[in-house]
C-alpha cells in the first residue's frame, strides 16, 4: 500500500479529501495528516511516506515552504501534489523547480485525482524497481568483491574495514534449495535478510552482512561493538537468520584483524559439512566441534558386506552400516574421508559381483555430493546393495546348483587342459574370487583339490583299461611333469601308478 501524508490547514476539506475515493482500492492509504507544514515536516521525520499532498496556504508554515524543506532535507523524497486554487496558480509554478510536476486546481475532480495518483503509483513503482535494481547491483557487487578476495586469500582486503573496539564473527552455513533457485533471487533473499535483521538490531551496535559463495556456502560476517552481553546477541542474530533462510545450522566462530579469515573459512567448512552430515542443528560454536580424523583405519568394510550378500543376511547390512557410521561419528572421523571408504567398499562390492552396471547410476553420483545427510547417505548405500541383490537374483549364474553344475560338465570335459579358477571364471563371466567361494561351498573342498580328484580317477581308468605308459597318461589326464604326478597320485590313492596297475592285476589273476 502506498502511504500518503495529506497536509490541509482546514480539516473540512481534509475529510472531504478522504471521503472522495475509494484510496484502498487504487492502492493507497491516507497514513498520517497534518494541518501544516511543520507538523507534516515532524511527521517526516520519523516516519516513511511515500506521497504529499499539500495546500499551499496554510498557518505556521505554507505549502511552498514545505516543500522547499522536503527537496533540501529529505534523500529520498517523496511524490508531491500541490492543491492549489486559481489565485493560487503563480504559486504553485514556484513550486516545480522543487520537483513539483503534479497538481490539483480546487474543487478537487474525482476522476481528475484519480487519473495524477494513477500516474504517480505508475512513477513510483518505476522508481522503486530502479532503486530496488541498484541497491542488488550494488550487492552483488560487494558480494563478488568479497568471494573474489576470499578466494586469492587477500587478507588485507577482508580486514580492512575492521576497527578498535569491533568484534567480528564469522558464520557458514549452506541451503540445499538453492541449488535450484536463480542467482538474483538468491542475493535479493540475501540483501532483504540482510536489510531485515541491521533494521532490528542496529540500535544494539550490530551489524551483519550476508555473502554468498559459488559452492552454494552461506558466510555471515557480523560485526559488533564490545561490551557486556553481547554474545547473546550474536547468537540471536545468527538465530534470526537460520529462521529467515530455513538453514538447518550455522558454525560460528569469533575472529580477529590479524586472524587469516581464508584459513578461517575453510576450518569452518569443513566443520560445517561434519555437523551437516551429523545432522546436528541450531547455532553451533565452532570450538564444539573441534576437530577430527582425517585417516579411517581399513576395517574390511566391503568383505563383510559382500559375505552378509553371499548369505543373504539384508537386515544384517543395514545394521553393519549403521554401526559403521556411529563409530566414525564417535571417532569424529571426517565426512570426506568417510565418502571417500565407502565409494572404494561399493566399488569394490561391484566388481566383486561384476554388476558393473550400477557404477554410473544416480545412487553411486549421490555419493560425491557435498551436502548429503548421514542419514540419507546410508540409505543411499543400501539402494546400491539392494541393485546388487537384485542382480545376483536376476541372473542364473548366481543361482547355486545349477550353475555348479555346468561348471563340473565343464572340468570333466576339460580337465587335462591347464585350468585354473580364473580361466573358468572367465570362460564363465564371473568374478574368480567369488567363483572359488562358490566352489568351495558346493563341492566341500577348494578348486584345485577337486581338479587333481577329477584327474586322478581319469588316471585310475586309464591305467587299468590301457597299455598307456605311465607318462603318456599323465600327460594325456593333464600333467605334463610325470613325476608330480607320481606324487599327486599317491598323495591321493596311497600308492604309486605302477603299483596301482599292479595291485589289480594281481587281484584279476
């Protein structure tokens, strides 16, 4: 609602001025009155108007005089109507080398003061965009200024505004929103937070001023004047802009001139992302955070989820995670580094089940993101291991027996080829580690042990249904030393080729 300052010696008039329109409907509000120019001029004092409309004659102080007043004393003038009579015209012409450009002949039309509010509503709502556009040029301005100087570590520059007697206070802080928000609108939240909270606390010696970095982080810089009490206030003002902006938390700490503010900003940082990524909320001093780990011992994080996966134990996986997270949350182990274990676990995770796949999906991006919650992040992690369950369920590779099966065709028909768990595991697409996990666990004994079984037996039927030498058949069932395996037949039958051969031959006779 525009406000409008009606100034009229004689309160007759002055009502029938009220009375003439509908203001409220055109969009204006008579706020104040006065019955001349001294009371109107007490009354700009202190209070904001956006219109006069005046009468020149008038006791005590006139028309004209008040508004000579108004363009010397006043910045930010206001829109002027003279109300004038005919008599009155010659005056009223002085008046528009004050600025002066609109004016009402008595009686007042309706239709004729309709038609000049119309036009200044128009004129003001021009200038106000104009200012409005200025003072954010202006913002960004020493908003890009200050990144600028943060970022090439200009010390001098950030602290050369400080005074004696000022305390200052640096606080961080981030708004996932926006992200997605468009840069003007962002700063124009930022001026008016900033304008909102000087407006309430500059009777109390405070100060604050609002930036914005190209990561999407929040600096406050707040400046006060010593004295008692004046943490509290700080942290009320810190409160009043975690309110205004929705931030979840703010870390504050107190710094000085000689104190490098980039080094600052990037301590905070970083214990800003550990509060985020906790969750913890409110104003939050820097120094209840202290610090934390950068190293996270290598506790076989992905082993464990990959045997919970084998024995399908889901519930288990959850609950693994979650305890992970509290240990590195007791041990105030670093977000980054905590990010950094899990994608290599995941990661690892995949290729151990080669469901590559699932490397470029959203899930596994989610991990780099900066602002991500612990816990969101864990349920992240557990839509990955979910994608991986469901994969090994999809694919009949995974399925046991059947698998196995065509595994042990495979050996005996091949197995005086040279065989290994990984030439198998390619031959089948299939992770050889895993692959020799599942072996073990079908057939009770590791790969090898089972091929020198296979080989043997064939060795067995060889020696007693054909005249083959002894080295013939042993490179004939796979072995191209006949000496080993001389040694791997005994070790498996108890006694040698030749005395096999014998014994039944012997036994036939």
């Amino acid at each position: 609602m525009i406000k409008i300052l009606l100034v009229e010696d004689e309160i007759f008039m002055r009502k029938g001025i009220i009375k003439l329109i509908d203001w409220e409907r055109l969009g204006f509000e008579i706020a104040y009155e006065a019955g001349n120019g001294q009371e109107a001029l007490d009354i700009l004092k202190s209070e904001k108007v956006d219109v006069i409309i005046t009468d020149i004659k008038m006791p005590v102080m006139d028309g004209i005089e008040l508004i000579k007043r108004v363009s010397e004393e006043f910045e930010n003038k206001p829109a002027i109507i003279i109300i004038s009579g005919y008599n009155e015209f010659e005056f009223a012409k002085a008046a528009i080398k004050y600025g002066v450009n609109d004016y009402l002949l008595k009686p007042i039309d309706e239709n004729e003061l309709m038609q000049t509010l119309e036009r200044i509503k128009t004129r003001i709502s021009s200038e106000k965009e104009d200012y409005k556009k200025k003072e954010l040029f202006e913002y960004v301005r020493r908003n890009s200024a200050f990144i600028k100087a943060l970022e090439i570590q200009n010390d001098d520059y950030l602290v050369s505004s400080s005074e004696d007697g000022v305390k200052k206070y640096l606080g961080i802080s981030k708004q996932e929103a926006f992200q997605y928000e468009d840069d003007l609108a962002i700063y124009e939240k930022l001026m008016e937070t900033e304008k909102s909270v000087n407006t309430k606390y500059s009777d109390k010696g405070m100060e604050i001023k609002c930036y914005w970095d190209s990561y999407f982080n929040l600096l406050f810089v707040v400046n006060t004047i010593q004295g008692d009490k004046k943490n509290s206030l700080v942290k009320q003002i810190f409160d009043e802009i975690r309110s205004l902006l929705n931030l979840q938390a703010i870390i504050v700490q107190e710094y000085v001139s000689s104190q490098k503010i980039h080094t600052l900003y990037k301590q905070l940082l970083r214990k800003f992302n550990f509060a985020q990524f906790y969750e913890k909320s409110g104003v939050i001093e820097a120094s209840e955070i202290g610090e934390f780990e950068h190293y996270l011992e290598d506790k076989k994080l992905s082993k464990e989820l990959i045997r919970l996966i084998e024995e399908k134990r889901f519930k288990d996986i959850n609950v693994k995670l979650s305890r992970f997270f509290d240990e590195c949350q007791n041990n105030k182990v670093s977000p980054e580094v905590i990010k950094g274990y899990i994608l290599f676990a995941v990661l690892e995770i995949i290729d151990y089940f080669e469901v590559y796949q699932l490397f470029e999906t959203d899930s596994i991006k989610f991990i780099f993101r900066t602002d991500i919650q612990k816990s969101k992040f864990i349920s992240k992690v557990m839509e990955i291991l979910d994608q991986v369950i469901n994969c090994i369920d999809q694919n009949s590779k995974f399925n046991g027996s059947s698998f196995m099966k065509k595994i042990e065709l495979f050996i005996k028909e091949n197995y005086n080829r040279d065989l290994t768990i990984k030439s198998i595991a390619q031959q089948f697409y299939i992770n050889p580690i895993y692959l020799g996990r599942m072996f073990k666990k079908h057939f009770n004994m590791p790969f090898n042990k089972y091929l020198h079984f296979v080989r043997i037996e064939n060795a067995k039927r060889l020696l007693l249904m054909t005249d083959k030498k002894i080295y013939e058949i042993a490179k004939e069932v796979g072995y191209s030393d006949p000496d080993y395996f001389a040694l791997k037949f005994e070790e498996y039958v108890g006694k040698s080729p030749s005395k096999f051969r014998n014994s039944v031959s012997v036994n036939e006779d």
